[in-house]
C-alpha cells in the first residue's frame, strides 16, 4: 500500500527527533560517566602507589635516583616483607610450632613464628600474610603472652593492629605498632636508641624483654622486628626472631645488635623495653 507524501514526511519527522533524542541520551550518558571513571582512576593510581612505592618510584626515577629512593626506604626499615622463596621462610612454613618457649630467670618465652601454619597464609591488612609481612604482629604477640596473662597469637593482634591503622600496605607495619600495641595490652613500654649497649645488656638480664627493628644484614634484607629475650653470663644476646627457629637458638653479639638496629627508626625506637605493669589493668582486645 503505498504512503502519501504527508503521511511519509510525518513518519520521517518522527524517525528524525528519535534518533537525536537517542543520540543526546548517549551524550548524556558520556558526560556522566566522565567524572565516575576519572574518580575510579584517580583511585586506583592511589591504591598503587601506596601499596607499591618502590614500582612507583621506579617509574620517575631510574639509575642512582631510583638507587637512593631504595636506600632511604631500607634505612627505615618499613619493608619488613619477606619472599616466600626465602631459606628462613622455606624451613619455617609448614610446621605448627605450638608449645615451644624458651625459658630465661623466672620469664618463660613463648615462642611464635609468623610462618607458622596455622597462620602463614591468614591476612595482614589487604595485601600480605602473617607469613610474608607480619614480623611486627607476631613478636608482639610474644610479648604480651610472655609478660601478661593473655595469651594471643598472631592473627589477633595482626587483625588488631590492622584494623587500628599500624599496618603499612605493602610492606610491614609502623614502628609504632610497638609503642602503642604493647600500651594497648597492658603492657609498660620505652623506647631505647642504640646509644646505650649496657642499658640494653642490664634491661634483659632483670626479665624483660625488648622488641628490636633490625635493618639490612644478618636478620634481614631490609626490615625485621625480632624479639631480644635474654643475656647470657658471657654477654651473649639471646633472641626470638618470628620467621627462623635456628637462630632464636643461637647467641648473638651486641654489638653486632647495635649496629644492625635499624637507625632510622621511628616511635623511640630502634629498641622497646617491654615489662609488667604493676596494678594496670588489663585491656581487651576491643
């Protein structure tokens, strides 16, 4: 049947606005998404750069710049990950060290390893594990269960010190985990520079212990909170390292301590002299 030409002019009318009706929607629809995604990207440039600084870095400076931005990094010791194809990772992981303590005066130590597995694989925050990044945790955990009558492991106050913002995406935790962590528990607390050997020396003989961030040499490549928990009547250091059994075995120089404690640590440290304290009341892990 055929169409008069009004009839057609009409149809073509409507097809006409229809089409730029849906070609203003679709131009709508591309203004409004506009600001979504440059938010969204905005955040995931955001998210990248605090959970990989190095990669980041890596991408502006290169050569000896890119060298010097590494350095300072290691020489505050916040990246305390450790690579799961490491020896002390490889010998730690899969084994449940429970009931194992080290016995020092009237102080039993008991005794944690981060790569214990029971925990090695829970989550640190939103990018690592216990295994991998939760040295801090872990030699907390020895402290308060040492010092304290609650005994905590380390994915309660890994879960603890995540959700009260001590742990450092991507790499470990704060320095301050120590400080405020110990407090939180119960805990008396100080912080020691490397200034004082003797102090050192003097503190652990009386029963306390002393939490350590070591910085690059025997302990670590970069850094590793570890546990001093005696001295010996030669003078040797007596530590609870949480990824390596063998050497929480073996004394260890203090001077050799002294020069690997991290200098640039942060909250009073490199070193935390943790003991009772009298009359305070105990907190709970709220």
């Amino acid at each position: 049947m055929a169409i008069d030409p009004a009839t057609a002019k009409i149809l073509a009318q409507i097809a006409l606005k229809a089409a730029t009706d849906e070609e203003a929607r679709k131009k709508i629809i591309m203004i409004a998404l506009i600001p979504v995604v440059s938010v969204l990207l905005i955040l995931s440039i955001f998210v990248y750069i605090v959970t990989h600084p190095l990669d980041f870095l890596g991408t502006i400076f290169s050569g000896n710049e890119l060298n010097q931005v590494t350095q300072l990094h290691e020489q505050f010791s916040l990246d305390q990950n450790i690579d799961i194809h490491d020896a002390n990772y490889q010998q730690s992981k899969g084994i449940d060290y429970s009931g194992i303590t080290y016995s020092y005066g009237s102080t039993n130590i008991i005794y944690y390893n981060q790569a214990d597995k029971r925990w090695a694989d829970k989550p640190y925050g939103k990018t690592g594990t216990i295994g991998t990044s939760g040295c801090g945790p872990t030699s907390l955990a020895m402290a308060i269960s040492s010092l304290s009558d609650q005994l905590v492991d380390p994915v309660e106050i890994s879960e603890w010190a995540y959700k009260s913002g001590y742990r450092c995406e991507g790499n470990g935790s704060y320095h301050s985990l120590i400080l405020d962590g110990a407090r939180h528990f119960g805990l008396k607390v100080e912080g020691c520079s490397i200034s004082n050997p003797q102090r050192i020396a003097d503190t652990l003989a009386e029963g306390n212990l002393i939490i350590a961030i070591m910085g690059k040499g025997h302990f670590t490549k970069s850094g590793h909170f570890i546990v001093l928990r005696g001295v010996t009547s030669e003078g040797g250091i007596l530590i609870a390292d949480p990824i390596s059994k063998s050497r929480s075995e073996q004394e260890w120089d203090i001077t050799l301590i002294m020069e690997e404690a991290c200098k640039q640590a942060g909250s009073g440290g490199p070193f935390w002299i943790v003991s009772k304290e009298e009359g305070h009341e105990e907190e709970n892990l709220n």
